[in-house]
C-alpha cells in the first residue's frame, strides 16, 4: 500500500484504501509515519503531503462538487508562479462550511469560476487564477503573475479586466487596474520560463507534474517536473549562473537526499533547454523508459 501512494501522488480516500487494501494496513502504515491524513478522510503517502498537486487534489474532493482551486497555487499551474508553501485556495458554493487545516482556504463565491482539468482536478482558467492570486502574498510577486498571465500569453487584459469587474471584493483593485494597464503595454518577457515550458509541452509528457513538492528525511523539495510513476525528478536550472560552490554543493546534497527515498533526478542546465531541447525530451524519454521496464519486472 505505502508502495502504491509513493508512486501516485494523487491522494486516496479512507474508502478506496480499506476496500483495496485494509483498515488495518491503514492504522500500521499511519503509524510507521509513511503514510499521512491530509484531511478528514483523505490520505498521501508522507513524501508528497506538501505538494500543491497532492492538496489541490485532496481539497477539491473534500469541499465538494462544484470546488475549484482558485489563486496562487491555480496561477502556479499555469506556469505564472512558484507553487505556494503555505495556503492554497480552493472555492465552494455560496453557503458551503468547511473548516480546513492551516494549508487550505476555502472561499465561498456566488459564481463557479471557469476552470480546466488538470490532472483530473479542476483549476481555475489562467484569467480567473491570475486576478484571484492578487490578494496572496507581496505586492512585487503579485504584479509579476499578472505580467506573466499576458506576456506568457495565459490570458489578454480584456479577460483580465473582465474578471476583475466581476467580482465584489478585489484588495487593491485600482492597483491591479494599472497594472493590467502596464501588462497590456509590455511590462516583461519572462523568455526564461518560456523556454523552458515549450520544451516539455507536448502531450508525451502529460503525465509529469509540475512544482511538486517532496519530503525526503524530514526535509521539504520543490521539484520542476515530477513522474510519480517511475519517481523521477526533472531539475530545469534558469539563465543565473549555477556554477558557485556552494550553489552545487546544495544541488548535490538535494539530489542525493531525494535518491535516498528511490527519487532520481534528471538535472538540465538553462542551455541544454534552450539550445538542445530535442536532446533533453530523448533524454527524459529514455529514463522513463528504463525505469517503467525496471519497475514492470
């Protein structure tokens, strides 16, 4: 059991494990620590408790038909943002009572947002995560979502705008106005993370999640693409320079702890993304490959 929630990140609920496996088998791998209850009723395999991927899952299920993950962590998805550490949003109908623990927020709203499916879990579309991420976190960080939502080409200002118009409580709403107003006449690039997105964008690599978040001998990762089924880690280092020592140091000490819980990183430099791409998807391609056939016998 503790085998089968290591390699899906996706939460299991206290039904699907005693059906599949035991009430028993629940209660021991509870208490070896490897296995942890989320939420009331819901249950991850202690490595990915922190991941956006594993509560944005968790907590859709919990608060009901009808919930959508709503602000950072929705803006996160789409590449417009790091994942959150701390809370992710999710909406609920008016009316809707929950009372989480501290890493979930759940906002009741008169109208559904429009969302995606990710993963089988429903995202807020990037215009509705770009405006309902403005509230969370500082000033600096929440401009730079908007900008990435046009420049990125999420979202245009009219869907922004539009979003923004339709909803009654927006903190700083004459601020995000004007910055809409900026987005829409060119702010910033951001060709970095673009680049890196369009490298693995096809649909071969649907299955990895991105920004997920591991614990590895009581220490929290984030790690750019995860594939829970062969538990491989894909590292993409930006344009800075990562050649200081101390820089690889924390690089080697970070891959050797995540290999200590059978998590095998695959680590590209901002060149091999930009200027070998086919390079690194065969790479990536081959190691999915090994792994699946060694994991089949």
């Amino acid at each position: 059991m503790i085998d089968v929630l290591q390699r899906s990140a996706v939460p299991f609920s206290r039904e699907a494990i005693e059906q599949r496996w035991s009430r028993t088998a629940l209660r021991a791998a509870v208490r070896s620590g490897k296995v942890l209850r989320v939420l009331p009723g819901t249950y991850a395999a202690e490595e990915h408790s922190e991941s956006l991927f594993t509560r944005a899952h968790a907590a859709t299920a919990w608060v009901g038909p009808g919930a959508v993950l709503i602000g950072t962590g929705a803006a996160a998805v789409w590449g417009m943002c790091d994942a959150p550490t701390a809370a992710i949003r999710v909406s609920a109908d008016y009316g809707t009572h929950r009372a989480g623990p501290d890493w979930l927020r759940v906002s009741r709203m008169r109208q559904h947002p429009p969302s995606a499916d990710w993963h089988q879990c429903a995202v807020a579309n990037p215009a509705w995560a770009a405006v309902t991420s403005y509230a969370e976190g500082a000033r600096s960080s929440r401009d730079r979502v908007i900008d990435r939502a046009v420049q990125q080409g999420h979202a245009s200002p009219h869907e922004l705008v539009a979003v923004t118009n339709s909803l009654d409580r927006i903190p700083g709403r004459r601020h995000l106005m004007s910055v809409i107003g900026a987005a829409s006449a060119g702010a910033e690039s951001h060709l970095e993370t673009v680049a890196l997105r369009r490298v693995f964008s096809t649909q071969e690599f649907s299955a990895f999640v991105r920004q997920h978040r591991v614990r590895a001998n009581g220490s929290s990762y984030r790690l750019d693409m995860y594939h829970p089924a062969t538990r491989i880690a894909v590292e993409l280092d930006g344009a800075e320079s990562h050649s200081a020592a101390s820089q690889r140091l924390h690089d080697v000490e970070r891959d050797a702890q995540l290999a200590s819980v059978g998590i095998t990183t695959i680590r590209f430099t901002y060149g091999d993304v930009v200027s070998r791409g086919s390079w690194c998807r065969e790479i990536v391609r081959s190691a999915l490959a090994a792994r699946g056939d060694a994991a089949e016998k």
